[in-house]
C-alpha cells in the first residue's frame, strides 16, 4: 500500500509507523488520519507482525493539527460519519483504531507530542520518550477541547487531577515533567530512543505467544471499565478455560520444561480465542 505522509516498514516481526511529514512538524491531516487507519489494518492483517511502534521523522513526533487553514481549521470536518447528528473528531478514529489493535503498540515519542499529536499516543500501550521531547494539551489554548478520546484515556492513564493540571492550563511541558506524571514509562537520550523501542517491541514478538498478547491486551483495556474485579475474573476465566489446551499454551510448559525458546504455532489472523472481550464495542466504523 503507497502511503504520502506516513511510512510503514516491517522488519524482524516489528512494523514502524513514522509520521512522515517532517517539513510540517508531522502535522495531522485527513489524509495522514486515513492513512494511520490504514496501517493499523496492515499490521492487525500481518501474522508476522508482532508489534508497533510509531515514531516520527525529522525533529518533531507531531505538532498536532495542521494549522495551514487559518482560524476556520476547526469549523469545518469532513468526515462521513455522524455521531447524534455531528461529524466525527477526526483524531479520534485514529485513536479508537489504536485502541483495537491487535498487536502491542510502543509510541517512541522524538520531539513535540502536541495536541492530538500527543492524544493519539494515548491508546498506545508504552510510550518511551526522547530527552527533547515536549509535550501539550493545548486545547484550551486554541478555544477547543480535548479530542481523540481523551477525556477517557488520559485521567485512567494519569489520574484526573494530572490530567486536569495538563489540561487546564494547556501549556507545553518537558519529557521530565511527563515521566514524573506517568504519562510515558521511560525517558532516553535523544539516540537511544528508537534501539529502546524496538528492543521492547523484540523483547515481545521473541518470546511471547501473539494469541497470547492479543488477549491480554483486550483485557487490559477492557477492564479498564469493569464494574468489578469480579466481571474481570469472568472475562480471564473465560480465557484460561479456552487456552488452557490451545497448542500455544502446550508448546510454551513444553518449551519452559525443555529450557528451549518457545515456537508458538497460533496466528492471530485464525486462532483468537472466541471469549476474547469485544472491547472497545465501537457502534462507529472507522
């Protein structure tokens, strides 16, 4: 698939998505929204893709929305779909579109993260950031709101009052600030942001089970709004009982029992387990 403002590349099981419009600072568009979308499919759709991770090229991770259009940028959005009568946000479909991936997704965050350049980032599953990262939710700033989802995502990865500070101020704050904050996990050098990456995205696809990591990241995110630890026993159990005899789980005690890696047979494509949660329950297509 020919793609003009992102890139997306697969090497040894891992596909990079670089936000590729570097003389705009990676700046969102629709185009680079469809395109996003698009390269989630390829990597859910690869068997050989065992993890993400998304970067952007130049100095800049992405500047937000690309302001070229002058103070109309907001009033007009030309998507298809409507929710109650409104055109979607369109960092949004992005955002729920990472949010029902597959596979495990690692923001490797280079330079500004702004608006929705850092919303989007939200439903990743680690973010690692360079030194000179900066980072806003500058909405306020700009007479909008927050988008992309991120009234849920970002209290439950923050804590609301982290979330509102950031929020309500909509000033832009170091990579410092955003690891003290948990908003990412980890902070590198600028040079050693990338080899970070894509040493964790190895460290997953070389030793871990991809049914395995599909599942456990849909729990993850879907128990994020369980009533109860108790809806979360029945949605694992469900999934112990399908597993336990699955040939994944066979060949992971043999491999453990042998002192061998493991080579785990199931594809994500054809064996997902049927009790996987179906968060998130998206009525919208993307």
């Amino acid at each position: 698939m020919a793609f003009s403002e992102i890139d997306y590349d697969v090497d040894d099981r891992v596909a990079t998505i670089t936000l590729n419009r570097p003389e705009r600072l990676n700046a969102f568009t629709f185009a680079m929204r469809r395109e996003l979308i698009d390269a989630f499919d390829l990597a859910d759709a690869d068997d050989d893709v065992r993890a993400v991770v998304v970067t952007g090229a130049g100095r800049a991770f992405c500047a937000g929305a690309d302001l070229g259009g002058g103070g109309g940028t907001f009033a007009h959005r030309e998507q298809a779909e409507l929710v109650d009568g409104v055109p979607r946000d369109g960092g949004g479909t992005v955002a729920l579109r990472i949010a029902r991936s597959l596979k495990p997704v690692i923001g490797a965050i280079n330079g500004a993260a702004v608006g929705v350049g850092v919303t989007m980032t939200l439903p990743m599953d680690v973010r690692l950031a360079a030194e000179t990262a900066r980072f806003g939710f500058v909405f306020a700033r700009r007479g909008i709101v927050t988008e992309a989802a991120s009234s849920w995502f970002l209290p439950r990865i923050v804590g609301i009052a982290q979330a509102m500070e950031w929020a309500a101020t909509g000033r832009v704050f170091p990579a410092a600030e955003a690891l003290e904050g948990r908003l990412v996990s980890r902070v590198y050098p600028d040079g050693e942001l990338l080899p970070a990456a894509y040493a964790l995205a190895r460290e997953i696809a070389d030793n871990t089970s991809a049914v395995s990591v599909a599942a456990v990241r849909r729990l993850m995110w879907s128990g994020l709004s369980a009533a109860s630890p108790w809806e979360a026993h029945a949605a694992d159990s469900r999934l112990m009982a399908e597993l336990g005899g699955a040939p994944d789980t066979v060949e992971g005690v043999t491999a453990f029992l042998e002192k061998r890696p493991a080579d785990f047979p199931m594809k994500v494509s054809k064996d997902l387990p049927s009790g996987i949660p179906s968060w998130p329950d998206n009525p919208y297509r993307v």
